[in-house]
C-alpha cells in the first residue's frame, strides 16, 4: 500500500511503509518507533481526561519536543510529551488551557453557545532554521543519547554530566595552557569544601581574582565538568580563577550551597590565602553559570549588605534567579530546546524543596529589598532558553537602582551556550564579553 499524502500520524514523513490498526483501523506510520509513541499518547492521553479514546488527536515538533491537542465533543486537552531514543516514555504533561473572561450578565441573553477559550500558551516546538544546524544536531544528539536527568538516580545523573562535558571537552581539542594548576580546600562549618586555582599566565602577581561557581542545577556539575570554562576565563580575564566544590543538593539543602560559597569568598580574600596564591584581595570578581549564577548574585547581594568583602565585578551567565516566573520565555521555551521548563523545577525542587524559595533572596535574588550598591554585572541570556527573561528582568532591577549592567542576549543560542563553542561561534564570542568586562573591572587591561 502506498503511503497516504498526509503522512505518518505522528511525523508526517511519507517515507517508509509501517501499517498498524489503532483505533479499529489500519494507520500508516513511517516506523516502528512512531507508530510505538502514537499507541502510548493516545494511552496518555485517555487516562488524563477520562475519555473512552482519545478523539481526535494532532501532534507538533519533533521527536524530542512534541506538543499536541486532543478534541472530543468540543472540548480540547493540550499536552506536551517527549521520548527516549527507544519511544519509552519520558515525560507526558498537560499544558492548561485557560478559559476567556465571562461577559457580564445582560437581560434576555442570546442562546448559550460553546464557552471560548483563550489561545492557550503553548511550548513552542523546534522550527526548522531556529537553530544552527550544527548546534540542533547536537541537541539532537543529546536527547537521543542521555536521558532525562531528574528520572535517574542522582549518582548516575552527576556521571551522565560529567559524560557530557567531556565529550564536548573533546571537541574543543586541548585544554587552555595556563601558568598553574593548584587543588586545595578549606574548612567551613565542620567540613571541607574543594577548590581549584587556575593562575592565568598572563599578567604579574599579585593577581585579581574571579571566585567561579559552576552550573548544574544545584545538583549536577563539578570542578571537571567546569574545567576547560574556568581556564579559559583566567586566561582572558589575565586573572586568578577560584573554582568551587560547594555542596549540591539533595544531600545538602538550602542554604548549603549558599552558605559554602560565602566561605569561599572569605577565604579567597583572608590575607593567608591570598598571599599564598598570589592573590589581589583588593580586585575581586563573582562568576557563575546556571545555579552558579544564582550564587554569584547572591554572594554580590551578602558581601554589600555585610559592608564586605567589596566586590568589583559579577558576571551571570544565564542564571537561574526566579522560581516559576510568570515571564514568557519561561512558557514559551518550556520544552524543545534541550533546557526544559519542567527539569528547571526539579532543580528548585532538589535544592529548596517543593513551593518554597519563591520569598528568599538567598534562593530567589530578585526579591531582595533592594539593589542599590551592588558590584557592575555582566549578565549574558540566550534568546531560546526558559530563563532568559528572568536574567534580564534582574538586570533591570539592578540598573533600577543606579547599577552598571551589560545584558547581552544571543539570539538563537540556548541554555548553555557557552559549552557548544566548538561549534557555535557565538560560545567563544561570549567568553570575550566574559574577559574585556572583568579585565576592565579589575584593572588589567
């Protein structure tokens, strides 16, 4: 039998010749696999509204970011869904659809008609041409190969991470030549916190130093997975780059972490250490990416309220800073570009627990009470990731109150851009932002 002219029921694709009877008829799929997602969506999809089948079901996007609508006697259920390489199922979430305003009631109203319903805000899927192709087959790439993080244990998520970062290590090619590598630690409240110390090999000691907090969700990420980053930021900040093992959740809670890079910035500025390290406790920086960033907000925020230590520069590489924010990058890239609305959550969820950490600004930096004061920032977004608005909507608030703030949003990159830069030019045109604005902040141009 050929295929019909609208496709496959879930892809569309009019390649390949898979027959199966769903709904008491023979369909055409293109495989196997799609005609194994279309069986479990229309399952999911009946055991969340209750019908007896699932009526009249249509899918968007792509295998790795879907979205559909299912319509039964004029009511309509969206849902969003993705698979693993193997169709098992990965996630399935409905996506509330929210009804218009009620008109006031008038005298003798005209018949009742089908209540409407405002244009639901949908993830939006990956479109053709969005993305750089080298960077959407990464991603592609990714999803096929690693599964979702928050549905394995959390030993094996830190070794699918740290899987991750060394195969785009690899293809970067060899580390950056610095001038010296040293691994220590320090004691803070009855244990030790690791650090690594990157010495760039430019520049004459005493050295400024730039206090890093890698990303990873509050959970995942370390020392290695941050480590090419980390030496390319000594080298282009003409620095010292303090790497910190803070403690990662959900062995440790908020404010653990928190707690921990406050430690870390006392005793990079400890006159003992800096000596030690040649070090200029005077021309001190916070950096971070993801959580990282939200640390390195909010240890800006603590060292001015606390009258020290002063802080010359921050840098925010798409930080997590709100929980569920009502912004619309947070809807509107929700699923489909690697970072997803969801996984966010269960981030927040893992470090402060569930529907806390909204009121705190040691967690949630922009509800703070204020702003005025704080060190010059550099924050960088991508334009297609959920947490996007919410990094800007920061910068707002600190150039609100009389702050010196550089956003610069890529358009077309994603969360974590930074780490595609062997393939994206846009990664390495990032850590040259990165390094002109701390070598200006701390004076060594």
């Amino acid at each position: 039998m050929d295929p019909p002219a609208d496709g496959c029921l879930l892809c569309a694709s009019t390649w390949g010749d898979h027959w199966e009877v769903t709904g008491g008829r023979s369909e055409f799929f293109c495989c196997e696999l799609c005609a194994r997602q279309w069986k479990t969506i229309l399952r999911e999809v009946t055991r969340a509204t209750g019908w007896p089948d699932a009526g009249a079901v249509e899918i968007e996007g792509d295998r790795w970011g879907r979205t559909g609508v299912a319509r039964r006697d004029g009511a309509e259920f969206r849902f969003a869904t993705a698979f693993t390489p193997d169709a098992r199922l990965r996630r399935f979430e409905p996506i509330p659809v929210a009804p218009a305003p009620v008109p006031p009631a008038v005298a003798a109203p005209p018949a009742p008609e089908p209540a409407a319903v405002a244009p639901p805000v949908v993830p939006a899927p990956l479109e053709a041409g969005t993305l750089p192709p080298a960077l959407e087959e990464r991603l592609i790439y990714e999803a096929d190969t690693y599964p979702d993080l928050s549905s394995v244990a959390v030993e094996e998520g830190r070794t699918l991470v740290r899987s991750m970062a060394s195969e785009l290590d690899r293809a970067r090619g060899p580390p950056e030549a610095v001038a010296q590598i040293t691994s220590t630690s320090f004691r803070a409240d009855g244990h030790r916190v690791a650090v690594r110390v990157y010495t760039a090999a430019d520049g004459a000691a005493p050295r400024p130093v730039v206090v890093y907090f890698h990303g990873g969700g509050f959970v995942f990420g370390d020392l290695d997975t941050h480590d090419h980053l980390c030496r390319e930021i000594a080298s282009r900040s003409r620095s010292v780059v303090v790497s910190v093992a803070y403690r990662r959740a959900p062995e440790a809670k908020f404010p653990a972490a928190v707690e921990d890079a406050l430690a870390a910035l006392a005793w990079v500025t400890a006159p003992a250490t800096a000596g030690r390290l040649e070090m200029d406790p005077g021309r001190v920086a916070v950096a971070g990416d993801d959580a990282g960033g939200n640390l390195a907000a909010v240890v800006a925020q603590a060292a001015h309220t606390a009258g020290g230590p002063a802080i010359a520069a921050q840098v925010l590489l798409y930080p997590l800073l709100a929980r569920r924010p009502a912004l619309p990058s947070y809807a509107d890239q929700a699923v489909g570009y690697g970072l997803e609305a969801s996984y966010v959550e269960w981030c927040w969820d893992q470090y402060v627990g569930p529907d806390a950490g909204t009121a705190d600004p040691r967690a949630t930096p922009g509800a703070a009470p204020g702003f005025a004061g704080l060190p010059p920032a550099l924050i960088v977004t991508a334009g297609l990731d959920p947490v996007r608005d919410e990094a800007e909507a920061y910068g707002e608030q600190l150039r609100a109150a009389g702050g010196l703030v550089v956003v610069r949003r890529f358009p077309g990159m994603v969360h974590g851009f930074i780490e595609y830069r062997a393939i994206v030019p846009e990664g390495g045109a990032a850590l040259d932002a990165v390094g002109a604005f701390l070598r200006e902040r701390l004076g060594t141009e």
